[in-house]
C-alpha cells in the first residue's frame, strides 16, 4: 500500500538529516513523502538536494531570542497553524513525522487539531518545549535516552536512538590506529563552528608544540573563522588541516582517535555509534540545557568527559587531550561504554511506527 507521510522539523542539520533517513527508508518502500520547514532553515536547501519536495511556513523561535523576536514569534502562531493546517487539508498525509525545532509546533498543533496521527523523536535526554506540550496526545514517541520516557506516556514511548548512517557503526568494527604513531584529534563545534573551541584549540598549539605531543589535528571551524585559523595553525608547526567544513564527517571519525565537540543528539548519537571517545563541551545556551544533560548521560557511564563551556581554555584541553593520550586503558574503556549508546536501525523502526500509524488511520 502506497501511502503519504508528512515530514517535519528544521532549522538545523540536527533536525533534518534524522528526518531524511527515515524518508529515504520510507521511500525505498514506496511511500510518498513530502517535507513543511521555513524558508530560512537548513531544511530548504537539503530537502530538494535528497529528491524531496517541500512546503513551507513562517514562523520563528522561542528559544534564545529576544523578547522582540519571541513577541513576533508569538504573533505568527495562529497564522502559522492555519497554514499548517492547509498543507495538511492539502497532501492528506497518513500521519505526521516530527523531528522538532521551532517549525514543528505549528505543524504539530495543526495535525493534533486534523486528527493526523503524530509521531515524535525526541533524540535529546530532555525534550524540547514542544514535545513537551504534545506529549500526552502523540500516537508514538520515539527517544534517544531511557531517561526521556517519564516525559511521555509509558506505552506509546520506545527507545530507538536516532538515525545515523551505516558508515558510523561501520567504525566501531575497525577502530582507529595510530597514523604513523600520531595520536589523531578531531575538533568540530558543528556546520557553523564555535568560538570557545576555536579560541581553545587555537591556545592549545603552542602547548602541544612545546610538548613535542605526537598530534594530528583536524579541526572544523565554521566560516566565519577559518581564515585566520588556517594562517595561524598552517605557521604552528603541528600537523594536521584546519577547515571551514568536513563534508564527509564519517571519514573524518573514522581517521581519529578522539573527538572533541559539542553535545548536540546527532553529535552524540554519531559518537555512539562510531565507538569513539570524546571530550563533550556542552552549549550553555541550548535549550533547557538539553547538551549538557545529553553529555552528562555519556559521561555517567564513562562513555565521555565534559568540560564546561566556560572551562575550556587553551590549557585545559592541552590537558584533557595528553591526559586521554596517554593512557590508552581509559581510552578502550570509553570505547566499550560509549557503544552502549549506540542505536542502530533507528530510522527503519521510525518507518515501521509511520507504517503502523499510517495502516491503523487508513484502516
């Protein structure tokens, strides 16, 4: 049976790249799939890269803006509802799939008010604001953290992890070696960057050049620093690449032997599922701290360390890294832990509960 699905979630690769693993799965089984995000996220230059059409809405964040945005945000709800609700009218989707962000609420509502059935994953070990307030009305929930369930009702919640590609656990079968002795560093504060990553690894040069630490770094700066980045590390003396953008973030784990990041749930979740050890530097800012309870849960089991965001200097992650280094025991033992996390056919089971919600409406 051939049926449509209506998927969305937005504004960053966080929420998009999930969503289209479960369509491309969803696709190879013949369904329809059709995409709602705003112009203004990711979500509208990767949707039509994967071969899928989309609609869009207007409506802003809540979260971390000022009180004018949110004012504005506030204001566009009804209207963003309302257009929701004629895309939905429209398409006449089976169910709705929902990775979050500030485009979901609306078509979330819309879908909850069109008797749609909705799905949610909710990767993160808090949900967002959202997910919080649809909870009780979800057709099925689907989380990342055993901890997440209490948030949503018992039998409609599964753990299944979220989406990450086969080439991310295909590295937990071959760990990394050592290139020719070299101890291989990943730096990436996300697509955009970080400034308290930037900064750190940009002090931390002259410590390891000193040390005479046999390092290899590649480091992701975002576009916004790179230039100057480059220049300066291409004149340290270590080796390694400084770049804007990895494109392919899969090989790049495969060739290291730590990561260094932030929190997010697809950092975390590609981290799971790769094996690899990592020194997490939550976002301050995220909401409801979501990235520091997502590192916290890692580092509980020994899967991870975290350094606060105001914490990491140029010192001490010189520090955390030679600490790792050279103690190769507490580097197997993270390896072990963090594959605990690891979830895979994420996005296959989120197609099984669409199919199921899309047979049951139609039924």
């Amino acid at each position: 049976m051939n049926l449509r699905f209506l998927m969305t979630g937005g504004g960053t690769g966080g929420h998009v790249f999930p969503a289209l693993a479960v369509a491309r799965v969803l696709r190879q089984r013949g369904h329809t799939i059709r995409f709602l995000g705003t112009s203004e996220g990711l979500e509208a230059r990767l949707v039509p890269q994967a071969g899928f059409e989309i609609d869009f809405i207007r409506i802003g964040g809540l979260n971390r803006v000022g009180i004018i945005r949110q004012m504005r945000t506030l204001m566009q709800l009804p209207a963003s509802v309302f257009s929701a609700m004629g895309v939905l009218r429209r398409q006449k989707p089976a169910a709705v799939f929902s990775m979050g962000g500030y485009v979901a609420g609306p078509v979330m509502v819309a879908a909850l008010l069109l008797r749609v059935p909705l799905v949610v994953m909710e990767p993160n070990a808090i949900p967002g604001f959202a997910n919080r307030k649809v909870a009780r009305y979800v057709y099925k929930a689907l989380v990342g953290f055993s901890s997440t369930t209490r948030w949503f009702p018992k039998d409609r919640t599964e753990i299944t992890g979220l989406p990450v590609r086969q080439e991310f656990f295909d590295i937990a079968k071959h760990p990394p070696r050592a290139e020719s002795g070299l101890f291989n560093v990943l730096i990436t504060g996300g697509s955009r960057g970080a400034r308290t990553l930037n900064r750190a690894s940009r002090e931390s040069w002259v410590l390891f050049r000193d040390q005479r630490t046999p390092l290899r770094l590649i480091h992701q700066t975002g576009a916004g620093e790179h230039e100057q980045l480059a220049k300066e590390f291409a004149a340290s003396g270590l080796q390694g690449e400084v770049v804007p953008f990895i494109p392919d973030m899969a090989s790049a784990f495969a060739r290291s032997d730590l990561v260094v990041g932030r929190a997010g749930a697809g950092a975390v979740a590609e981290i799971a599922a790769a094996g690899l050890p990592s020194l997490l530097v939550p976002l301050p800012f995220a909401a409801d701290d979501h990235q520091r309870k997502n590192a916290e849960a890692l580092a509980e089991a020994g899967a991870a360390r975290i350094v606060l965001d105001g914490e990491l200097t140029g010192e001490r992650l010189f520090r955390e890294v030679e600490e790792l280094r050279s103690h190769p025991q507490h580097l197997a033992e993270m390896r072990r832990q963090v594959r605990r996390f690891a979830k895979p056919g994420a996005a296959e089971r989120a197609a099984d509960v669409l199919e199921g919600a899309g047979t049951a409406k139609n039924a």
